[in-house]
C-alpha cells in the first residue's frame, strides 16, 4: 500500500509539473482601421522543431493554441493583400497578443495589380501557365489556351506533348469526361476569361489520377479572393481567314463569344459563377488517299458547321468553423451543333484518270447536354496540419444525334448511276452516369509527411444507333447496321505516399493500385464481354540542391489510357456507302512508363534526358484491301513504343521589356507491330518553340507577343508524319486603372499547324490531311469591377478520371 501511495505521489507531482510547463497562446488580428481580419494563416513553430501547428483565425479575427510546452518560439501571420508578420518570443506562462497587418503597397489580385505575372512558371513536376500574363490567350477559349502551352500539341482532336505522348484533361481537379472530337468541342464551349492558369503536370503524384500517357492538363477556373463582390465581363469576335468556296460558296466564318464570372465572398461565405455563350460557323475537313496497286482512291470531306453553346458554373463554400470547410459545386451546359459534309470520293487509275466517283453528303444535328455536380467537405484534424478531404461527385453525359445520309456513284464520264443511290436515316444517344466516392488525408510527422486515401467509382454507360434505309420516302429499319450497347466499370482504388525534405535533399514516393471490373453487353447480338484486372502503379520523385543554383531531379511513374466508352461500343458508323468506322469491346487499356532526368540552373536553364515506353498500345486502324470496295476503321490493341529523348528551356529576360522562353526537344521512336499487316517503324523527331512578350511602358499595360513552334517529322503511332508549325501574334492594352483590356491576335499566321501523316496497312500506303480552317483575326474587350480586399478559397473535387473517357 505505501509503495501504491509512493507511486501516486510520483504521477501527481510529475503530472502537476507537466501541466504547470504547459500555457496557452491566444491573439487577435487587425488592420489598421482596427476592424479584424478573418481566416488569416497562423504558424506557430518552437525553435528547433520541425513541427509547425498552423491555424486559421475565425471570423472576428481571434485564434488560439492551447497546451503550448514552454520555450522559445516564433509565430507567422499571412494574409493576402498584406505584409507577412513575424514575432519571436519565450513562453514561460499564458500569452496574448493583439497583431495589426499592414497593407501591401502594390495588391496582387484580379483588378488592382501593378504588373502581370509572367505567362509560364516552371517547377520541378509540373508547368504553369498563367492566363492574365499571356497575350495571345487573351479572348480565346480554353482549348486555344491550352494549345499555348510550349510542348503542347493539339492535333486531330487529340491533345499530346512532343515527344511524350497523350494527355488527360482535367477541369478544376475534375477529369474532363470527354476524348476526340467531343472534348475539343467541349473546351471550345469555354472562355479563357473564365480561367486563371493551367497546369501541366508531368509526373503526377500517387494522389492524382493515373490517367494520361504523358500525364495532365489541369485547368483551374477563376473563384476570385476579393471580400465583398468581384467580377468580370468579356466580348469576343473572331474573323476566319477566308475558306474554300467550291463547295457551299460561303467564305465568310467566324465567332462571337460573350462571357462573365461574378464572385461575392462575405466572411463564412464564398458564392461564384460563370457563365459563358458561344456561337461560330466554322469550315473543316480532310483529305484521305489510300493508294491500291492498280488504284488511288481519294477522299475529301469539307464540312460546314454552326456551333451554339450555353455553359455555366456554379459554387457555394461555408467555413463552418476553423476547421470544417464544406462547398458544393455544379456545371453544366448545353452544347449544339448543326453540321453537313460533303464527301467527294473519286477513284483514279494508273494512269491517272476517274474511273468512277462517288459523292456523298450527311447532315446531322448533335446535341450534348453534360452535367456534374460535387459535395465536399475539408477537416482540419488537428493544428499541425493534418486533413482529411471528402469528396462524393455525380456526373451525367447525355447526347442524341439526327441524321441524314445520301451517297451517290457516277461513271467515268460524270453520268448518274441510279443503282449507286444509297440513303440512310439514323438516330444515336449516349448516356453515361458516373458516381464517385473519395476520400484523401494528409498526415505531416517529425519524420515525414504521409498522404494515403481511397476511391470508389460507378459506371454505367448506355448507346446505341438505330439506322434505317430510304425506300421510296419509307424507313427500313437496318438490322444489319444498327446497335444497342449497355456497358459498366466499376474501380475499387487505394493509394499511399510520402514525402520528405532533408537538407539538400526532397523525396516523394507513392504507390497506386487499382481494382476495376467491366462488363459489356450488346442487345444486338446479345453477348456479353466481361473484363477484371488489378494493377499497380508507383511513382518516385527526388530533387537535389547541389548549390543555390543548381537544382537536379528525377522522376518514375507509371500511367495508364484507358480507351474512351465510344471505343468500347461494336456498333459502326458510316462514313460513306463504302467506308465505316466501328468500335471494338474486347479493347484494353494501354500502359506507359515514364522516366525523366533533370538538371535546372537559376530557373533559367532546364535540361531534360527522357524516355518512355507504353504496352498494349491502341489506335484506329484503316483497314483497306484491294480485294474488296469496303474500307472500315477500328481501335485495336498492337503496339509497343519505346522514346529516348532530350530537352532543353531556356527562360530569359534580357531586356526589362522583353521575356522570351525557348525549348528544343530532340527523340527517337520505335514503334513496334504485333500484327503481320502493320508493319513496325522507327525515325528521329524533333520539336522546336520560342514564346515571347514585349512590353512598351514601363507599367506593362501594352504588350505584345510573338510566339512559334515547328513540329519536324516524327513517328505518330504506326505512321509517320509531315512536318507542321505554327506562329501566333498578338498585342494588348490595358487602361491606366486596370479595368479595361483591349486586345488582337492573330492565330496561325500561315495556316501551317494542320497535321498530316502517313502510314501503310496490308502493303497499301495510306495517307491522312487535315485542312481545318484555323487562321483567325480575333478582337476581344473585357471590364473588370469589384468592391472589396482578398481572402483565400480553395476546393478540389473527386471524380477527376471517369470523366475523361466519353467519346
């Protein structure tokens, strides 16, 4: 009993000791006009330690931390639109302090800056393009912005990275959920007004989606900082160059586009929208030669289209407390397009004369109505950092499609033959309905900093084309031609990182795996396609400061491209009365391996040795045979592609009114071929792009810019392509209080960024032409007002890779 009371004594006086060494920190944050600042950044941190408990004060400007151990400290305060404040001090007992930030003299934010940030910013994973600093992006839409990018590509409604290969779009940390044709379309409908920066993000971490060969494009919507209400409205016209007028003798194309984004932030509160309207005519098209040893079959298809598009976004965030942040978002618009082609196919003989023709014309009128909606939540655990983010999103694609479709042959001579009449009547819809649940904690140590969370995703998707034969102004229904298709996927996803700086030293190291199973099924000939695999995919990310100036790194990750929910679907499409194109359900995803060595000097110098490989690789393929008239394209998976390459940026500003980036990539591809009928090919490949800004004041309110790229020939796939390029010019103006912008560009100077490449399948070269109009005068105005000082929001959401996979 004496020993028990001994031993009770001993916790009481060490406990009383523990608790008497323990005080309680607490302050409140003003202006000078003494009114608080609400959710300023507060970092405690005792000397020495490597722990720092960081805080946000509430809306009346207090904070406070309790059972402080005594000791030497220092405390930060930040606040944007205000000078940091730093204090040193001993706590020995209970301490409050009453802290006024002082206002910067020069205000970063959307209305009162004094200069522009620079366009391109540059880190060791990722690159960021900031909107406000580029000239020629000013009044273009986002998918023009994202081609501003040096490095990125936008070619046959496919978005790359020289040398590297595809990516995946993402929207607000959302995957965009769209591929081809529908996610140009997609990005045309928004205006860059309504974006801040984009991200390219080359080596994403095990936390990010493993979509994307070459990794993501992150574009991040404007969700202004202003307290009180903010907001900006934008007017732009495009003028076409002149078209080709054989056809529809029309030469006259263009665009207007009107815009808006309005945000009202009020202590607890942050309310914002966009809203933006296109409306275009627009020429495109393409030439396909297939040349057969006793033929030359040529196809050319110009097509005249309209575009109309509404598309809004739409977000509420609460700060319930310090520590509790929950929002909801939605967007969502409606996207139409009224289009007809003209397809013109005549057939030439050795000795090259028409042996016959066929003409063909469709029309059609697709309407796309996609919708998302997300709920979160962000917990601050405890005040050393550690945070859990939920995240349930819902994501609907709905798109019908009326069309007709006329083919007809001719002789020789150019006579009508009535028995080559072929006419077609078609309906097609597409809906895709995606739920995901996930859920993200970051979880800082004295050691390291630990992330790891989950993901659960549901997937349905449902489609179908029903075709119907003209007879006599009658409808045959085309059991032969039409589809039904249901298809689902549902993926089970874990994931764990770490991350750590020592000295000289930062490391990254995580590791993805994913469970996903599918099932496809066709009503048409009622078969049933299932498909499970489990993969894995890590990443590993080192940096090391050799000196303060000299900065080397090295990344390896591991990626999958899943094919778009199109591609899955067996039903086919015609083009014309002899060529069709067709999905393919036993069709896998494909995978690639990334490695990259770096070495930066000064931010100015940034030398990169890369090489990638990618498995089970897929593409369209033609298939042609001179035995038969029937041409029809389908995805298969064949190919494995092995790049080596280097690059090198230089960003420099040699004159105080001159900033220039330049970048040179240089790389070999091997593509290989599993089949008998594609044969495999290997060449050089090189890409080159200088981007430049001039600035004629000393305020940079007039700018101007000058930028070109020049993509030399390069293996794409299995085939090989042309070389291409492209220059852009462009100068803006801004008024003296920085509400006005005025600006011109000129896209595509020389109508020369049109890719073209050619390939060869069962012994018959092919080759594929794009013509598209895309050199365009274009003037833009835009007013920016607002009425209040800055706070800091931030939200992400869950669903960032299902929805990029819609065709």
């Amino acid at each position: 009993m004496f020993a028990v009371r001994l031993i009770f004594l001993f916790l009481l006086i060490t406990s009383s000791t523990f608790l008497y060494a323990q005080s309680h920190i607490s302050g409140s944050i003003e202006n000078a006009s003494h009114s608080p600042i609400s959710f300023a950044d507060v970092t405690l941190k005792r000397t020495n330690d490597a722990i720092e408990h960081i805080f946000q004060s509430d809306s009346s400007g207090n904070f406070s931390f309790n059972k402080v151990a005594n000791g030497t400290y220092s405390i930060t305060i930040t606040y944007i639109g205000y000078e940091p404040y730093n204090l040193h001090f001993d706590v020995s007992h209970d301490t409050s302090f009453t802290i006024q930030l002082q206002q910067r003299s020069k205000q970063l934010g959307e209305v009162t800056v004094a200069g522009r940030k620079a366009a391109i910013e540059r880190t060791a994973d990722k690159v960021v393009y900031h909107i406000a600093g580029s000239v020629t992006a000013t009044g273009s839409d986002a998918l023009q912005a994202i081609g501003q990018i040096p490095g990125v590509r936008i070619n046959n409604n496919e978005i790359s990275i020289a040398g590297k290969g595809v990516t995946r779009v993402m929207m607000n940390n959302h995957l965009i959920p769209l591929q081809g044709e529908d996610l140009t379309r997609y990005l045309k409908s928004f205006s860059a007004n309504q974006l801040t920066r984009i991200e390219l993000i080359t080596n994403p971490s095990a936390r990010y989606e493993v979509e994307g060969n070459a990794g993501l494009i992150n574009i991040i919507t404007k969700q202004s900082k202003l307290q009180g209400y903010s907001g900006n409205i934008q007017l732009t016209s495009k003028y076409y160059a002149p078209g080709e007028s054989s056809v529809y003798g029309i030469q006259t194309f263009g665009e207007v586009n009107g815009s808006a984004n309005l945000s009202y932030n009020w202590n607890r509160w942050s309310v914002y929208g966009s809203f933006n309207h296109v409306r275009d005519r627009h020429l495109e098209g393409f030439q396909f030669d297939v040349f057969y040893p006793k033929q030359h079959w040529l196809q050319t298809d110009t097509g005249l289209y309209t575009h109309n598009a509404f598309t809004a976004l739409a977000g509420v965030d609460y700060k319930v407390s310090s520590s509790l942040t929950i929002g909801t978002s939605f967007s969502g618009g409606k996207d139409m397009y009224d289009g007809s082609d003209n397809v013109r196919n005549p057939v030439y003989n050795t000795s090259g004369t028409i042996d016959s023709l066929l003409k063909t014309y469709a029309h059609y009128h697709p309407i796309a109505l996609p919708a998302a909606w997300n709920v979160y939540a962000t917990i601050k655990l405890d005040t050393i950092g550690r945070q859990l983010f939920l995240n349930a999103d819902y994501f609907n694609y709905y798109r019908n499609d009326v069309s007709d479709f006329e083919s007809n042959s001719y002789d020789d001579k150019g006579n009508y033959e009535s028995q080559g009449n072929t006419q077609y009547f078609d309906r097609n819809k597409q809906n895709i309905v995606i739920y995901t649940l996930k859920a993200d904690v970051d979880w800082p140590t004295k050691f390291a900093t630990y992330s790891f969370g989950g993901k659960l995703s549901f997937i349905n998707e449902y489609s179908n084309a029903f075709y119907y034969n003209k007879i006599n102004n009658a409808l045959v229904y085309n059991t032969h031609l039409s589809n039904e298709f249901d298809y689902t996927e549902n993926t089970q996803a874990l994931y764990a990182s770490i991350s750590k700086d020592m000295s000289k030293w930062k490391l990254q190291a995580g590791l993805r795996g994913e469970l996903t199973q599918t099932k496809g099924y066709s009503y048409t000939v009622q078969k049933t396609t299932p498909n499970n695999y489990f993969k894995v995919f890590p990443t590993v990310l080192a940096s090391y400061a050799a000196s303060k100036n000299n900065i080397f790194s090295m990344s390896i990750g591991r990626r999958i491209n899943r094919p778009s929910f199109w591609s899955l679907n067996p039903f086919k499409s015609l083009y014309t009365a002899y060529s069709y194109g067709e999905g393919n359900p036993y069709l896998q995803p494909e995978y690639t391996t990334n490695v990259e060595l770096s070495h930066s000097y000064k931010s100015i110098f940034q030398t990169t040795l890369f090489a990638n490989r990618t498995d089970n690789g897929f593409v369209n393929v033609t298939i042609v045979s001179p035995d038969t008239n029937m041409v029809y394209t389908k995805p298969l998976n064949f190919i494995r592609t092995i790049r080596m390459g280097a690059s090198e940026t230089v960003s420099l500003k040699p004159l105080n009114c001159w900033e220039t980036s330049a970048m040179a990539s240089i790389y070999y591809t091997s593509a290989h071929s599993s089949l008998v009928n594609i044969r495999s090919i290997e060449a050089m490949g090189a890409y080159l792009s200088s981007t430049n800004t001039l600035y004629f004041n000393k305020s940079k309110t007039v700018a101007a810019a000058i930028n070109f790229w020049y993509q030399f020939p390069e293996v794409d796939h299995i085939g090989k392509t042309f070389r291409y390029y492209k220059l852009d010019l462009g100068v803006r103006a801004t008024t003296a209080n920085k509400k006005w912008d005025v600006a011109l560009n000129l896209n595509d100077a020389f109508k020369s960024s049109a890719m073209a490449y050619s390939y060869s399948v069962n012994g018959i070269a092919q080759t594929f032409t794009n013509f598209q109009i895309i050199r365009y005068w274009q003037l833009s105005l835009s007013y920016r007002f607002n009425n209040g000082r800055e706070t800091n929001n931030t939200r992400t959401s869950g669903n960032e890779e299902e929805k990029g996979r819609v065709y």
